[in-house]
C-alpha cells in the first residue's frame, strides 16, 4: 500500500509512535487500562482549564457524532427546547438529530460563509423564553470558518440557558477554557487535534448540569449519565471499549505536551494555514472566507478562473506524489478542501504546493 499524508480535517496524519501503541492488546477489565481512562480525563479537564468536582470528563465509544448525539439526545428533556446555530453541514447535523429523537428544537441557520450573530441569537432567545439549551459549532469544517463560541456563550449564559459546542475539529487546536466561555458540554474526538486515531468521542461536561441529566436518554448505548456513572467510578466503560485506540490516545495525549501543548500545537496549525493560503493564492487559488473567519484546521478554495480539470484528476495526481486532500462541502460554490492538522509541518504545505504548481503545468500543455 502506498504510503501518503492525509490533508484532512481527522481522520489525520498520526506519528509511528502514535500507531504502535496499538500493537498491544488490553483488557478492559485490566486495573492498569482503567488508570490509562482515569489518567486520560484528567488530561482532558486540564486542557480545557477546569477541574473536578465543578466538570468532569466522559469517554464514550464511536465517531465525534456518536458524541454529539450522546449529549442531545441525554441532556435535552422532553419539557425542553433546543436552540441549534448552524452554518454548515454539522450544524444541520445536529438538526438531523433532533429530528431523529424526537427533540423540540429552534433552527437558527446562517450561510456556511457567515458566523453566526450572538446579538441575533440573543435576540431569539429573548422571544423564545422556552428554550433551555443552545448547541453549535465551534470549527464548521464545511467551510472552514471559526465560529466566535465565546460571544454566543455569553449570550447564552445570561439568558440562563445550558450552551453545547461541537468543538470536534478545535479543541486541542484552539485554546478553549469551557466554563470561562460558558460551555456546559463540549464535545471532542480522539482523531482531531490531539492526533490519535479514530474511535472515541470525549465530552466535558458540568458535573451539576450532567447529574440533572440523570433518567433523561433516548439511547441505551448513547446514555451520558449512565455512561459517566460507570467510567466515574474506577475508569471502567460500560460497554466494550476501543482499547487499542485509547492506548493510542494516551500517547498522543503524552505528544502533544512536548510539543508544548495547545499553544504550541495551535501555533503550528495557524503557520501552516497562513502559508498554505499564501502558496496556494500564488498558483491562482482563492480562498472561500475572509481573513478574519477563517479558522486554522481547514481551508476551501474556489477553482482558478478556466481551468480545465475535475477534482479527482487533481486529487489523483496528488495521491499518487504523497498527500491527500479533500472535497468540497459547500453547496454555494465549487470548491475543494485543504487541511493542515496533524503531523503537518511547514515542508509539507511548500512540497503541496510544489506538486500543485506541476499539476497546473501539466494540465495546460
């Protein structure tokens, strides 16, 4: 199998090390695994700036979905209302979600090329007292943009309302300190920032607020207070957990400390995004957003003006030379996706660009 680079927004490129933590096998039961959950949710409470008892961390089986599902469809009463911001496909997402479970939900939507407003969503909730809970997304992929979670936070805080963020392709990336930015559950995934391997979602959550979730779950599997109850206890899953790629997240978790942390990590993935940008404007490569909305994970760009190739011959000719990229989500434009986290570095965004540059020159003989 040939071996190539994932330009993408996770799963993502992971280090050797990363990878051969997987090559042991554990036992679920296993007092040492139990402290390996243990010790991972301290990690995650300290790069999120809170501590026990006011929050705590639950692990929970599958894809950053699963996740995100967990918490809607736990926290979210029948006597309540939910307020989704969407500008992307997963904030629609989320929609989706509720609509599934039966959730009373608000939709606020905005063009997968604007932030939402968080004088707008004050206002919604102003004239809709019944919502109890907000969810949106902090990184929306679709496009790329970087939603201000912390303006809308504050909004949602003083209408006394529980606030969940998707920040599955930020956290670790973005320095985001949950309770300061009035976050009651923030969700994450093992494949993102934090550069392991997909396989588990992680929430952290408001102690208080996920006890009041207690008896509230739609889903047997996906109940986060059962789910907390358990792993709270002595580390332990309730169910089957994926061993091999927690193990792998423990290290990565190790990694991204001598890196230096979300500083240093978001600090590379910030350079990265400036330089792609910049190379990629060079060969004729607008970028969809402005500046100032774009975010660090992910950027889509429009095709140059005449050209005369699909994306597929593109990304053919990029597999083959050792990188992969990503196709566009938006449904206002043509376009196609670059990302530049996990173990991308500053020779891999200029050898990219070089591969692109041939690309084009190859295509206009």
């Amino acid at each position: 199998m040939k071996s190539y680079k994932l330009l993408t927004p996770g799963p993502l490129t992971t280090t050797d090390s990363v990878k051969e933590k997987m090559l042991f096998d554990h036992c679920t039961w296993d007092e040492d695994y139990k402290r390996i959950t243990q010790k991972i949710r301290a990690e995650l409470l300290r790069l999120a700036h809170v501590q026990e008892p006011e929050y705590t961390v639950v692990l929970m089986q599958g894809s950053g979905t699963f996740g995100v599902e967990s918490v809607l469809t736990s926290v979210v009463g029948p006597e309540d209302r939910l307020l989704i911001v969407a500008n992307g496909a997963y904030g629609l997402r989320m929609e989706n979600i509720a609509q599934h479970a039966a959730i009373p939900y608000l939709l606020y939507e905005k063009k997968d090329s604007e932030r939402p407003e968080a004088s707008e969503i004050a206002e919604i909730l102003s004239k809709n007292p019944d919502i109890t809970h907000v969810s949106m997304v902090h990184s929306e992929t679709t496009s790329g943009i970087l939603n201000d979670i912390r303006s809308v936070g504050e909004e949602v805080k003083k209408a006394g309302c529980t606030f969940i963020v998707d920040a599955m392709s930020s956290f670790g990336g973005v320095d985001i300190p949950a309770a300061e930015w009035g976050i009651d559950f923030m969700i994450s995934s093992a494949n993102k920032c934090i550069q392991g391997v997909p396989g588990f979602s992680f929430i952290i959550a408001d102690t208080k607020k996920l006890e009041e979730s207690a008896g509230k779950a739609r889903s047997l599997s996906l109940d986060l207070y059962d789910q907390w109850k358990s792993m709270n206890r002595d580390g332990k899953w309730r169910f089957t957990s994926p061993t091999h790629v927690v193990l792998a997240f423990e290290q990565a978790l190790e990694e991204m400390e001598r890196e230096g942390g979300i500083e240093a990590r978001g600090r590379r993935y910030a350079e990265n995004n400036r330089l792609l940008i910049q190379k990629m404007k060079e060969l004729g490569f607008r970028p969809y957003l402005a500046e100032e909305i774009q975010g660090p994970v992910i950027t889509t760009f429009y095709y140059p003006e005449n050209c005369h190739f699909t994306f597929d011959e593109m990304y053919q000719y990029i597999k083959e030379r050792g990188y992969v990229l990503y196709p566009g989500k938006t449904v206002e434009a043509e376009t196609f996706r670059v990302g530049n986290i996990g173990e991308i570095y500053r020779e891999d965004i200029e050898k990219v660009a070089a591969i692109m540059r041939e690309f084009l020159e190859d295509r206009q003989r």
